[in-house]
C-alpha cells in the first residue's frame, strides 16, 4: 500500500491555493514578546469565531494564528503554554489542534 | 542561527530553545506586569466589603498562598533535579513567579486589613492542600521527576488556572487584576508540565501505569481543596465541574486518565 504522506505533492499549487493573512499588530494579547503578539489571540467565548487560520490551543485555550489558512497536517506553535501543535480536521469536519509531544 | 519573525516558521528546536529561555519569560512578563505595584494599578479603590465577604475572601487567598508556597518550594527542588538546562532555566523562571504570586497574595491580605498574613494563613489553611504539598515535596526528595512535574505543573498548576481564572470573573477590581497577572503566569507552567510529562511517556510508555498511581493518590487531596476553595467562592455544582475540566483534558492528552 503506498502511504499518502510519501505520495509527491505540487506544493507549489497548494500554496498557492491557499489565502494569505495579514495579522493585525495589536490584538490585544499581552503574554508574549511583542514581535509575537499578532499570533495570538484571546477567545472572546459565545459569539466569537474562528477564521480559516485560526485555531485553538488545546492545551490553555489561547486562540493561535497564522498568516495562511490552516490546514490538517500543518504544524503550529502556542508560545504563551509552549506547545508544539499539528492541525487536525476533528469528526465534524472543523480544524482543531493537538499537541505533538 | 537566524530566528523567523513567524513564530510558526521556527524549527522545533528554535522554539524550545526561545521559550525556555529568560529572554522569553522576561519579554513575556514585561507585557503585563510593567506597571502595576504588588500586581495592580496603583491607587485602586478598595471594594466596599461587608465583614461575611472579606473573611471568605481572606479564607480563599490564605489558601491560594499555600498552593503557592507548595509550587515555590517545589518548583525550586526540581532546578536541581531537572534532567537538562532547557527544564533548569525554564523551572529557575517558575521559581520566580511563584515567590512574585506568593507576595502579591500576602500584599492583598495586608491590604485587606490581615494584619499578620502568615498566622492566618496557618490558622485556615485546608488540610488537604498542606497534605499535597508534603506529599509533593517527598515526590522532589525522591527525586522523582516525572511524579513531582505530574503532581505541581499538571495538577496543582491546572487547578490553580481554572480556580483563579474564574475566581477573577467574580472578584473585587483589585484582587481580580492580581489573579488574571498570576493566571497569565499559570499558562506557562501548565504548558511545561503538560509537555515535558507527554515527550517523557512517549519515551517511556511503561511510566504511564506508575504515573496513573500517583494521580489517582492525589486526585482526592486537590479535589478535596477545589471543594473547599469553591464553597468558600460560592461556586455552584456546574461550574465546580468545570473548573476541573482543564485538569481532565490533560489528564486525558497524556492518557493518565485510564
């Protein structure tokens, strides 16, 4: 059986399928050194959402973000808990996050 | 070696290298300490509390002074057993926020009218929580890493998160600007705890049934302390049962939880 993981990718057409982000400076996120405040942000509860580069740290629910759209297998870091982080897609078709010890 | 300014870009080693260094935890602090005086804006008016609430307020900060005082005396043991200088320097940090956490606690007492926060704190301390710290600190003599990291950075640390995290929603402006400072401390530590105790059982799966003995060894003395803590709060069964959610969700990633 092959495994998909080896199978050769067009990464060059992947990428470029894939919307790119322009992260805000200010967040309003205060627990990381400035250079890396942009990448985080607070989960606001009932009535927030996240965009398509956006994802939760499973570990103390900061909300992460990247300046392109997420998808599964990407590998992302929480620096306010210090968690290596790979993106999943869960049983109900969203993107979540678990940790790569 | 070059760094990114995308902090998803870093290699792994990169990151580990930046988070567990002073240079991260002093540029991480700065940005919510600068500032403040005993972790709150200066000149703060004092809420109006009748004598029933400062007393259950006093009661729950003595007791989140004992949870500290456990992390600091535990958090200072490990420096001397942690297994390489990442987790060395990364604990020598932890360190300095626990003895920052253990001030601002006992400044809030003072402020609160406690005259000598030290006798009140062992006159109202739950016994419980005294139990888990000694317990933890035989875990450091032993020198038992992995039991002692479980019991302080995934145990008492996630407890202390949720607990002051929802403590702060319903406390006076003061006392709730010092918690959300301290929480912000928390989140670190959950994360080392987390991480260092999943990449040691990944290396060394057979830990995992000793590791569930200690958990469920210390389960009921944390439990007993969030009832106590939560009483005292007047917190009700639903949100008791979510404070320990975080817990749970931990325990469960690092599969202690069967």
């Amino acid at each position: 059986m092959n495994d998909p993981l080896e199978a050769p990718v067009d990464e060059a057409a992947a990428a470029q399928q894939r919307q790119r982000y322009e992260l805000a400076d200010d967040t309003g996120f205060d627990e990381v050194p400035k250079k890396y405040r942009k990448f985080y942000r607070r989960w606001q509860g009932d009535g927030d959402s996240l965009a398509p580069n956006e994802v939760i740290c499973p570990v103390c629910k900061v909300v992460i973000r990247s300046t392109r759209e997420l998808r599964p297998g990407d590998r992302v870091y929480c620096m306010p808990c210090m968690s290596r982080l790979v993106v999943v897609r869960n049983g109900q078709g969203m993107l979540e996050a678990t940790v790569s010890y | 070696m070059a760094v990114r300014d995308d902090v998803h870009e870093l290699t792994g080693e990169q990151f580990h290298e930046q988070v567990h260094s002073f240079e991260f935890w002093f540029h991480s602090v700065e940005g919510y300490l600068s500032g403040l005086e005993y972790g709150h804006r200066e000149g703060a008016a004092e809420p109006d509390l009748d004598d029933a609430e400062r007393d259950r307020l006093i009661s729950v900060l003595c007791n989140y002074c004992v949870g500290e005082t456990a992390a600091l005396d535990g958090a200072s043991g490990l420096v001397a057993i942690a297994p390489n200088r990442h987790a060395k320097i990364f604990l020598s940090t932890q360190v300095v926020d626990e003895g920052r956490h253990l001030e601002v606690l006992l400044h809030r007492m003072s402020e609160l009218g406690v005259a000598d926060p030290e006798q009140e704190i062992a006159a109202r301390a739950c016994p419980s929580l005294l139990q888990f710290k000694d317990r933890l600190l035989e875990l450091v003599a032993e020198r038992d890493w992995e039991a002692a990291i479980l019991a302080q950075n995934v145990i008492l640390e996630a407890l202390e998160f949720a607990v002051f995290h929802h403590h702060a929603k319903t406390a006076d402006a003061i006392t709730a600007e010092v918690l959300n400072g301290i929480v912000k401390d928390e989140r670190r530590h959950i994360g080392f705890g987390e991480n260092e105790l999943g990449r040691r059982l990944r290396d060394a799966p057979n830990e995992h049934r000793r590791l569930r003995e200690v958990k469920d060894e210390l389960d009921h003395l944390v439990l007993d302390a969030l009832e106590d803590t939560a009483r005292s709060l007047g917190v009700g069964d639903i949100e008791r049962h979510a404070l320990g959610r975080m817990y749970i969700g931990s325990v469960q990633r690092l599969g202690l939880d069967r």
